[in-house]
C-alpha cells in the first residue's frame, strides 16, 4: 500500500497542492520541493493519535452509541455545573461535555463563555476576576430552572473531574484556546477536532453575519479554506481520533469518509427524539445533546 494511504488519505490533499504549486511557481522542481518540504514538516509537528482501542473506549464504551450530556445537560440543569453532572448521569446519559476556563488567578472553572454575563448574577470576563470572585457567583440564576438549583457554585476542574468519575461518566473537554497544552501534558488525552461549516461567513440560523458583500465574500472564502484544511491537512496534524460536527452535516456517506482514516465522527448538538433515534439506529454514532429527557430547540 503506497505510503499516504496509510497516512489515511494525505495523497489527494498533497496532489492538489502540488497542482497548484505547479500552475503557480510554473516550475516543476519548485512544485515538487515545496509539497516535500510541506509534508516533512506536517509529519514532523504533527501529533500521533492515541491507539484506536484507547479511543474506543470514550468515543464508544461498551461499543455502544453513546449520549453524551451537552455542558452537562444545559436544558436540564445549569450548564458546566456540578448539579448538571449528577442530573446528566441521573438521566442516563453515558458522559458529560464541559467547557474550561481560567480565573485571572490561573484557576480552572466550568465556564463557556469568556465572561461570566450570560449564566451567573454577575458581570465581567473571566480573566479580569479571580477564583474567590467567581465563587461568589450563582451559575444557575438565568437557568430555567433555577429555582431547582439554590446552591450551586461555579465549580473547578478537580470539582468536576471528581464528580463525573464519580457517576462513571466520560468526560469531553472543550478547552479553546488551552488544547496545546493539555495534549502536551498527557499523550493518551483522546483528541477531538470541532466544526460547524460556514461558521465565519453565517450565523448558526443561516444568516450572514456581515452586510457589505465584499466582506461577506472574504469570509466564505474563508470558511471553503478553513474547511479544506480541516478534513484534509489539521486532521492529521492534531492527531485527532474524532471529529464533531455540527449534525445537520453528518450523513452516512460523511461517516465513511472519516472511518477510511480511522476517525469517528460525533454529531452536535442532537436535540430531538427523532434525531436521537437516526444517529442510534441508522448511523450507529455517538451524539452530543442538550437534553436527556425531552426535546428541546436547536442549538448553533
């Protein structure tokens, strides 16, 4: 078997470069230096997937779907909270996807956003507050359900690490701007890349985020670009054993791409019973959802 084939798939992505090397540079020698010269240094800086036995087990434990609770279940409890992992396990789900942030003082908190405005009582970005204020904080007070959650805090890394292993509950992390350094710190963390096409260019309802249409047209260029090197070259940079997807772009035909480069693919965010029952019993792949009790409205 020739050599990208084993390397799952790189030799269409570095033929097109080469193509377009060649029209570009119009000299063959330089074409072919430079695709060298590219995929020496991809293979360099990349990084090796964890074994596929390894991966397995959090992607599809017991070889089995898996459901997996959306910022612990935001619809059914107040996201990144410890109250949402214990109600995230309580309703079956098989782990829990949370979302890491940093105090001012360098402390890891369950937080989404960059400011804690939107889920707590109080105002601010994260990085201008230290870990005793945040504390003071009340991440249930614009929940729907608040009124269930009286007491709930902010909780840290180690808080929440403790409570999922606890409940035997996966862990997905979406760590931003931190994931260099956590698979530095640990070769076995099961890597994961996270996508929604056009996501530059339009909001998630499909509307375009900016009205001149030269700028419109720079960010779909954009988006084309950043796709590409998504399934083609970043892939296999990262080292990633799963790829997860914004759901209304998973088909079939999407998980055999991925499966012929030994990735599995994880769909989000899967908020109906009907999309449940299609990726459970006809695409057979795990999902990412905000509720584990009833239907709620999509999330982008």
């Amino acid at each position: 078997m020739w050599l990208w084939e084993e390397q799952g798939g790189l030799l269409g992505p570095f033929s097109f470069l080469l193509l377009l090397l060649l029209l570009v540079t119009r000299s063959p020698f330089n074409a072919c230096l430079f695709t060298g010269i590219l995929y020496l240094l991809l293979r360099l800086f990349s990084f090796e997937p964890v074994p596929s036995r390894r991966a397995l087990q959090v992607l599809k434990p017991r070889d089995r779907v898996a459901a997996i609770a959306h910022r612990g279940g935001s619809h059914d409890a107040p996201e990144n909270t410890l109250a949402a992992i214990r109600q995230a396990a309580k309703n079956g789900a098989a782990g829990v996807e949370l979302d890491i942030e940093f105090s001012s003082d360098g402390v890891p908190v369950l937080m989404h956003d960059n400011t804690v405005d939107r889920t707590t009582d109080g105002t601010g970005r994260l990085c201008d507050l230290t870990f005793e204020q945040i504390r003071k904080l009340n991440p249930a007070a614009n929940h729907r359900l608040r009124n269930d959650f009286p007491h709930e805090k902010v909780p840290t890394l180690r808080e929440a690490v403790a409570e999922s292993l606890n409940h035997n509950l996966i862990i997905f992390f979406d760590v931003k701007g931190h994931a260099n350094k956590m698979r530095q710190t640990d070769q076995n963390v099961v890597t994961a890349l996270t996508h929604r096409p056009w996501s530059l260019s339009h909001t998630g309802d499909g509307k375009p985020r900016y009205d001149t249409l030269w700028r419109h047209s720079l960010f779909v260029v954009m988006d084309i670009l950043l796709d590409w090197s998504l399934h083609n070259l970043l892939w296999y940079l990262c080292g990633i054993s799963a790829f997860l997807i914004q759901k209304d772009f998973v088909s079939p035909a999407y998980l055999r791409k991925w499966s012929a480069k030994g990735i599995h693919v994880v769909g989000w965010t899967v908020n109906s019973f009907d999309e449940k029952s299609y990726y459970e019993s006809h695409l057979g792949a795990s999902y990412i959802t905000d509720s584990l009790l009833e239907d709620c409205g999509p999330h982008f």
